[in-house]
C-alpha cells in the first residue's frame, strides 16, 4: 500500500491559522482565571509581519492593552507560536501567562467571563 503526505501550502497554513484565530473569538469554554499576554517588538524592516500579526490578534478577539500587547483569556499559545513562525518573526513575539493583570475587572466585563 503506497503512502501519500500531503502538505499546505504557505498560502494555505495562513488560511487554516485565520480560521484558528478567528475561533479564539467564539470560544464559551470554562475560563481557568488566567490571562495570556503576546507582546512583540518587530522592527521596522518586518513592518508587513508587524500588521499582520496585529491585524490577526484583533481577528482573534484579542484586547490592546498597548500598541504591541494584547491580552486573551483562553488558551492560545499554540496559535501564538504558529503565527510568529509563519511570518518568521519568533524571535520578535512573546507570551505569556499571568494570573492577575491591572484592572481586570474591566477585562472580565468585557470578555463576559462571569
């Protein structure tokens, strides 16, 4: 019996990552009372990676805490990872998993996690 490996294109990895990201949005599991942060410093010369990652955490439901850091309530970090590799920007990505954050009360409103 032959084999076949099937693999996407980059074309279709940013697809299947957009439609990954955009479910992070619907999410109405069970909050484990943790905030993950994804900060980034991307420099100029990756200004295209830079909007697009941004672009993508809003996709995502993210909350701009500052221009280059937003915060989620639910698990993501592997969506994180994957969208920093996709545009090759890994070393420029960070994140993070906290457990209180200033003012989250605002942030527990607005996420709907009562």
């Amino acid at each position: 019996m032959a084999q076949v490996i099937v693999s996407l294109s980059e074309k279709g990895k940013l697809r299947v990552l957009n439609i990954c990201l955009r479910r992070l949005n619907d999410r109405k599991e069970h909050w484990d009372k943790k905030w993950r942060m994804v900060a980034f410093d991307i420099p100029n010369i990756h200004r295209k990676g830079r909007d697009a990652v941004r672009y993508r955490l809003r996709s995502g439901g993210f909350y701009k805490l500052q221009e280059s850091m937003f915060i989620h309530p639910y698990n993501c970090e592997r969506e994180i990872r994957d969208l920093a590799a996709l545009f090759k920007l890994e070393k420029y990505v960070s994140f993070a998993l906290l457990d209180f954050i200033d003012g989250q009360d605002g942030l527990i409103k607005l996420f709907k996690l009562n």
